[in-house]
C-alpha cells in the first residue's frame, strides 16, 4: 500500500510537471488572469532588436577599430617613406617638400567662401553666425590641406609603385533586389546607406556625383535605405523612392529628393511623382500603403549589423566608409580597390 501511494504521489508530480511545461510561463497575474512570458517577449519584442543591433554594431566595432589602427599605422609608415624619398630625389628637406607641395598649394579661404559655407550649412550649423564665422576659415583650410596631401600621396603611390598587402576588414552585403547603376561587372562595387533627408547625405550626393563620372564603367552603385528617426520625412522619402522604382524611375525620383531635401512632405512626394509623368495612382496608392516599410526595415537591419550607426555611410569593396567624405578620400580607396584587383 505504500508503495502503491509513493507510485501515484509520483505520477501526480511528474503530469503536473508535463502541463506545466506544455502551458505558457505566467510572470505576473492581474486579479487572476496570467500575463504570460510570451506576451511579455511580444511586448518587448522592439528594444529587444535594439539590443541586439548594438551588440552586433559593438563586436562589429571592436574588429573594424582593431583592424583600421593597422591600416592607419601601415598607412602613416607608407606615407613618410614616401615623403622621404621624393624629398631625397629632389635634395630637400620633407618638411621642405610637405611646404611646396601641400601647404604652399592651399589658398586661404577668402571672406566670401567663408560666408557662403555658412550660409549653405546655417540649418545644419545651428549657432549664431558671429561665433560660428572665425572657426569656418581654419575648418575649410584644414580640409583643403587633407585634400590636396591625399591628391599628393596618392600621386607619390603611383610614381613609386606602393603595393599594400594587409587586407582591410570587409562586410559581406545583399546587393541584389536594390536599386542599382552601373555594370555588374563592374570591378568597384559602392553600397550606400543614406537618408534623404539628411543634410549630410544632402552634401555628399554631388561627391558620388562627381566619382560616378570619373570612374564610369569601373564603378557600380547600390543604395540602400537608412531613414533616421530624428528626421521626420526620411520614412516617407524612402517609401516613395521605391515607389518609383516599381515604375523604373528610381534614379530620378533619387536625384530629384536630394535636389530639393526641404520639401518632402507626403503631398511634395506626389507632385514630384507626377512631375515626373509617373502612373500616380499606382505611386499614390503604394506611398499611401506603406508597403515597403518591411524592406526598409530590413535595409536598416543589415546596415547596422555590418557597422552602420549614421548617415551617409558607404561600404567601398565591403570597406565602410562613414559620414560625407571629400571626393579625395573616397577616390583613393576607389584606386587601391582598383589596383589590388589588378585593374587600371
């Protein structure tokens, strides 16, 4: 008998057990109704995915910072060798060289350019002109003095056949299903993740302008979207230019938002649709739908698992490049992915 009631104490315990596994995890009870631990994963399933974006921006940080201080010290090593032998070739001094080829070469921002910079950034600067003026002129002769050293060095990698064998770190990216220009054949490949509404997407846009033209048929183009939450027509911007791409227009739609990035209203974005001639009611119901929220969100997802923590940023051969950077930066990369392809 006592066996007998140890056996069924037993088997009570263990379907008790099964049920309980087999029911969902009550982690709270309001007036004996169950909030289970599968409501509240539902509940939390938006910070949850914020989380685990900045995990994996994190760790991939980690190996890009580790990465990008060799290439910058190999870098640096390859810059003043090369400094130092074109100095030795002509019998001077580097700094003596550095003098006439860089700093001797930059013109001192006059008060005119000083005060058009301003005012072409004034929305973006947002601070009075009065203290904002006097740092506008060393800014601009700065970053006139990095562009023409990397022009210089650049040329000095040519003359002197500079060949770098440490691979930098690259991001395997989903090209295919995005809006693309270019052959794909193409031995450069440039992934762009952008915000139509950012000002400094705004700025680069005639950069890439300029490197589509000079590189041509050696270049190939993807842009992906990034709208950022802190503009907020970028969402809508987005959707309507992948409207247009249904209608094979999405260059265009493309070049005429970052022509006029003040206006993207909803009601802009139509006008420009049928300025274009496109089918409007086709636009006008896929804008309307959000249909194309889910691939936005996905282009966000994979920017920021591969690095991406604002706009613009490019991933050069899967090498990212982040913020609008000078036509100089962005070519030489585009020339040493060129060269370690063995391309001319």
């Amino acid at each position: 008998m006592r066996i007998h009631r140890r056996l069924m104490t037993f088997l009570c315990f263990t379907l008790a057990t099964a049920a309980a596994a087999q029911s969902p995890k009550g982690l709270a009870s309001i007036n004996g109704q169950a909030i289970t631990e599968q409501e509240v994963n539902k509940a939390a399933e938006e910070e949850l995915q914020k989380l685990e974006l900045r995990r994996l921006q994190f760790e991939a940080g980690q190996a890009r910072d580790k990465q990008q201080a060799l290439e910058h010290a190999l870098d640096t090593l390859i810059e003043d060798k090369l400094l130092a032998l074109e100095a030795a070739k002509r019998k001077v001094t580097t700094e003596e060289l550095v003098k006439a080829e860089i700093d001797g070469k930059v013109a001192v921002p006059t008060d005119a350019e000083v005060s058009q910079f301003y005012e072409e950034n004034k929305e973006r600067i947002r601070a009075p002109r009065e203290e904002v003026l006097p740092q506008i002129g060393p800014f601009l002769l700065n970053q006139r003095k990095e562009e023409t050293r990397s022009k210089f060095i650049a040329d000095l990698k040519k003359q002197y056949n500079v060949t770098s064998y440490l691979d930098p770190v690259r991001s395997e990216l989903v090209t295919e299903g995005s809006p693309t220009k270019g052959p794909v054949t193409a031995p450069v490949t440039i992934v762009e993740f952008s915000d139509f509404e950012c000002p400094f997407c705004g700025n680069l846009f005639p950069v890439l302008k300029e490197i589509e033209n000079t590189y041509a048929d050696k270049l190939r183009v993807v842009y992906r979207q990034y709208p950022l939450d802190i503009h907020p027509h970028a969402q809508k911007a987005a959707e309507a230019s992948l409207c247009a791409d249904e209608q094979g227009s999405f260059w265009v739609f493309h070049d005429l938002l970052f022509g006029n990035q003040k206006d993207l209203t909803v009601d802009a974005l139509k006008k420009k649709a049928a300025d274009l001639k496109l089918n409007t009611e086709a636009f006008n119901t896929c804008l309307d739908s959000g249909k194309h929220a889910d691939r936005i969100r996905k282009d966000i997802m994979e920017g920021s698992k591969a690095g991406v923590t604002a706009t613009p940023a490019m991933f050069i051969n899967g090498r990212l490049l982040m913020g609008a950077r000078p036509y100089a930066e962005i070519a030489a990369m585009i020339d040493d992915e060129l060269q370690r392809k063995g391309a001319k």
